[in-house]
C-alpha cells in the first residue's frame, strides 16, 4: 500500500467514454497522486486509453496500467483483477461514463477524517439522486480489505449491482459517509444523458437475477458467503 496514493480502477469497453472519463478524471485531481487501472478487453479501448495517458504531461500520475484481456470477463472479475494489481492507499471503482467536479477528491478524501482509524467508505454525490444513492464510491484499502474480504466487486452479481451491496454493508458497519462537495456525475443512459449501447442491453439482460440475488442476501443480512480474490 502506498499512502495517499489513490487508484482508480475502470473496467470498460467503450473507447470514446474511457478516453473521456480518464482525461476528466486527471484534470480534476492534479493536487493528488492518481495511479490509473484500465482493465478491458476490447482493443480499441486499449489503444485509445493507453494513447492518452501516454500522451500525459501531467505530474499527479504515479502510474497506469492497461489490462488487455482477450477472453470475456465479467464485471466482478475485471473489476477485481484491477483491485489485485493496485498500490493505492484509497481505491475508487470507476466507470467510463462519469464526469468528475472540480475538487471532488479533495472533498472525498477530507471526509475520511470521519472515521477515526481511517477505515471507511465515502459516496459522491451525482448531481440526480441526492443523499438517497451514491453510485460511485472510494474506499480506504483497509476498508476492503477488513470489511469486504478484499473485493470491490461481488463475484455473486453477474452485473454492476454490486455498488448496492457496498452502500448496505458499509451504513451497517458505521463506515459510510455521503459528501456533497464530492461531485462525480453519472452520464447514465437511464437519466437521458447518453445514448444506449449494446454494453448496456448486456447488463440489462443480468438486472433481474442480480436484484433478486440481493434482495435475498438483504434479507439474510449479507452473510459472507464468497471467496477473497486477493
């Protein structure tokens, strides 16, 4: 673990999102040490992302990688694969369709002084649920790895469900806190700001198991019932 080093870890396949979130991304954390994970396996994704931040001038990123993988990974499994190979001391899950604020991490980061041994889980606000529903979080390493048994994705969703989880898991354990100053939009399809790609029919076609996966884990108080990945 590398302290104060933050890591965002970005599965995708969309090229033109990946590229734009990662420069959005950058521009709006230069006071923070970033490394970058893009974990994909489409190729033009892989090019782009990797043209971009080789073409990075500036000096807030400590490193990136490009995790190609040829075979088809599911969100949980690439997802976790960036987690394994990441240094940072706060980890971030991201995704390539979000628009990060000006001093959103600034405001993220601060919010850790809410948890006395450093261990929690801060929510951004997205400019559309308010303080009902954080879709995007980050986490301090210690956090995961106490509290998760060192996943940030669920390997029991097929989908992206798995945000639910953390947000449930993390009140009950005392260890959330929503920030408003910590503005990350989500370009969601579902609130009319993008189009919808065949990506998104793909993880539509998992909603009904995944929410009903989670309404029973709900129910039994999400026993940890799954393997660590690291």
């Amino acid at each position: 673990m590398i302290k104060n080093l933050v890591s965002i870890v970005m599965p995708t396949m969309r090229p033109e999102g990946a590229v734009d979130t990662t420069r959005e991304t950058l521009l709006t954390a230069q006071d923070h040490l970033l490394e970058f994970i893009v974990v994909t396996e489409d190729e033009a994704t892989r090019d782009a992302v990797t043209k971009l931040l080789n073409s990075y001038d500036g000096k807030n990123l400590e490193s990136f990688q490009v995790l190609y993988q040829k075979e088809s990974r599911r969100p949980w499994k690439a997802s976790n694969d960036g987690l394994r190979v990441s240094n940072g001391e706060y980890v971030a899950l991201w995704a390539d369709d979000l628009l990060p604020q000006p001093g959103w991490l600034t405001a993220a980061l601060e919010a850790f002084t809410n948890f006395p041994d450093g261990i929690g889980l801060v929510g951004f606000n997205d400019l559309h649920w308010g303080d009902s529903l954080a879709t995007r979080y980050i986490a301090h390493r210690e956090y995961i790895i106490k509290y998760q048994n060192g996943v940030l994705a669920f390997p029991h969703y097929e989908g992206w469900i798995h945000d639910l989880e953390w947000d449930k898991r993390a009140r009950l354990a005392d260890r959330f806190v929503w920030v408003e100053g910590a503005v990350v939009e989500h370009l969601h399809y579902s609130f009319g700001k993008r189009p919808k790609d065949s990506f998104d029919e793909q993880s539509e076609e998992t909603w009904g198991l995944d929410k009903a996966e989670f309404d029973r884990r709900e129910k039994l108080g999400f026993p940890n019932d799954f393997e660590s990945v690291i």
